[in-house]
C-alpha cells in the first residue's frame, strides 16, 4: 500500500532546499557584513551591501525548522513506524551507519591538527566528540537521530490518544 503524496510538502520541500542553498552561498559573506555595519568608517555602498546579505541570509532561516517539521510529519503519518524493531534497525541503516562513519572521518581528518597546533585544538576536539558533533555541520544528523529515536513513542502516543484527549491536553496550557 502506497502512502498518497502530498504536494505541499513537496511545494515546501523545493522552497526549502533553495532556502538552505541561499543560507549556505551568504553565510561566508554574513560575519563580515555583520562588520561592516558595526564599524563606522565604512562608506554607504559597503553598509547597503552589508544589509541585503544580512536580509538575504535572515529570510532564508525558516528552512532548518521546515525541513525539522517535514521529517516529523512524514514519519509520524506512517502507522509502520510505531514498531520499534523495524523502524530503528532501517532508520539505523539508513542515517545512523554514515553518521558514524562521517564522524570517525572528520575525527581522523582533525587528529593530526591537534599535534601539529595547539594543545586547545585536542581539547577542542575531545569536546566536539563529547557534545556529538565532530564537524560543525553535522549537528543536523545528530539531531535527526535524537527525533528518530523518539519517533516510535511519538506515533504510539498519537494513536493511543483520542481528539478530544488531544484538545484537552491543548486547552490546559
């Protein structure tokens, strides 16, 4: 049995790909616009500038949370994944084996700085490894795993619950 495709998130999906792209192509440009604004010998053209990287890189922003709101609502929809066995051992494969193999790379990859650098650099490091993030951009798939591991509860308290239970969980906020 084939799940129907929703074309919303699909709408949503391509909105927030391009999102991530303009986040990524203005990140290098935003600390040093972030600068110039702040710096006052500036002339107008470099703080005009300044500002529409600044827009450009804030009204992409709501991508990461769609992207975050995506995945849960996809996973959550699938009654299949209530079973924990299964979904774990295929979520496993599919997310959690090449995040440990990406991470032992990139720890691999930092090793030989830290003996070539500064002591900070080895502790920097043990703490990257201890907080789960070997490379700064790999905190989105160690979160992802956070929100699979959680998903079977999720989907069996969703179903176990009835509407109005779930209003009235809402309405005693």
């Amino acid at each position: 049995m084939f799940m129907k495709r929703e074309n919303n998130y699909d709408l949503l999906r391509i909105l927030s790909t391009f999102a991530v792209i303009m986040i990524h192509v203005s990140d290098s440009w935003f600390s040093s616009a972030v600068n110039q604004i702040t710096e006052y010998n500036t002339n107008i053209k470099d703080i005009q500038a300044s500002f529409f990287i600044c827009f450009y890189n804030s009204i992409s922003r709501f991508a990461v949370p769609c992207f975050i709101m995506l995945s849960g609502a996809l996973i959550i929809s699938n009654s299949k994944n209530a079973e924990y066995k299964k979904f774990y051992a295929k979520t496993f494969a599919k997310v959690g084996v090449p995040t440990v193999i990406f991470s032992l790379l990139y720890i691999l990859y930092r090793l030989p700085f830290c003996f070539w650098g500064e002591e900070k650099e080895i502790i920097s490091l043990l703490k990257d490894i201890l907080k789960g993030s070997p490379m700064y951009h790999m905190w989105y798939l160690y979160m992802l795993i956070g929100i699979y591991a959680l998903t079977p509860i999720v989907i069996r308290f969703k179903n176990s619950i009835t509407e109005k239970t779930f209003y009235n969980l809402d309405s005693r906020s």
